[in-house]
C-alpha cells in the first residue's frame, strides 16, 4: 500500500477540522465551501483537489468513523457478554464524543450518521439473530428495530453527555429498564 503524503494528509485534516468546527456553530445546510476554504485557510483549488463538495467530505468523515469505530465495535457487540462490551465501548465511544455529538445532528436526506447507525445495528441483529432464534422475517424485523432503538438512545446518552460514564452503572441501568418487559 502507498504511503499518503504528509502534505495531502495534513491539508485533508486542515479541511475536516475547519468543517467539524463550523458544524458546531452552524447548521449543515447552511455551510458552504467559501465557510469552510476561509476557517481552513485552504484556496478553492486546493478543496477541489481533495474534495468533490461538502457532502464528499462529510461522508468521508462519516465513512472514516464507521470504518474505524463504529462496525468493530458492533463486531464485537454479539460475540462478548453486554457487561462486558459495555466496558470496550464507553470508553471509545466517550474517547470521540465531541466528533459523534457534532455529527449526529447532520439529518439530511443522503447523510444522517443516526440513521446510518440505527440501520447498521439493527441489519447486524437480524444477521446474528437468524441463526440464534427461530423466528420469522417480520419477527426479526421487530426484533432487529427494537434493538436499534435501544442501542441509538445508549449512544446519545452517551455522546450527548458531559460527565464520565461508568459502564457498571449503565449496565445495570440497562437491567433496570429491561426488567419491565420481563414482568411475567
């Protein structure tokens, strides 16, 4: 693989840092590229040169937290105990919530970090699920958007918070809330 230049990467970071501060001021829609260029001291040519347009650079933001935060931590979500990945995800997810936090009001018809996440979790319970419960289509369907409901409210807690979270505590906060649905 191609080592990238430190230049190009430090023009990309320049770019990106310059977009995530405008979003914590300014809604999405009404960022435009002369906002981003004049926070990111970059010329026009050389946005274009690393970008198409701001929807490009932010789903290469988004991509890049999915790819390197996100979908592991879902990989291991169902294959280690709650309690347990509860104590690898906190810290993590805790470690970049200012980033989600800024991300995660960006709603827009092609790009909702929320929806991305809600749809990742629950595709990713229904895969795990079809091979554990045996249940219908619609059953798992159910299931699967149950869960991710579940799992985005933990995440905006999470990222929406300003205190530490201690994963004891929400764990058994989990149990709390769950024992209601197992009333008899």
């Amino acid at each position: 693989m191609k080592k990238e230049d430190p230049r190009i990467k430090r023009t990309r970071m320049l770019i990106q840092t310059a977009f995530l501060k405008l979003l914590e001021t300014k809604a999405y829609e009404e960022i435009t590229v002369q906002d981003i260029l004049d926070v990111a001291e970059v010329n026009r040519s050389t946005f274009y040169k690393h970008y198409l347009n701001k929807e490009k650079l932010i789903g290469q933001i988004i991509g890049r937290l999915k790819e390197t935060i996100i979908l592991p931590l879902l990989e291991q979500r169902f294959s280690i105990p709650t309690k347990a990945f509860a104590l690898v995800a906190v810290p993590i997810i805790s470690e970049h919530r200012s980033v989600f936090r800024i991300l995660w009001q960006v709603d827009t018809q092609r790009i909702s970090l929320k929806k991305d996440f809600f749809n990742l979790v629950k595709n990713k319970y229904i895969s795990v699920s079809r091979h554990k419960f045996d249940r219908t289509s619609a059953e798992l369907e159910f299931q699967g958007t149950l869960f991710a409901y579940i799992s985005v409210g933990m995440f905006e807690h999470i990222i929406q918070g300003t205190e530490t979270i201690d994963p004891d505590i929400e764990h058994q906060n989990i149990e709390d809330v769950l024992s209601f649905f197992n009333m008899g």
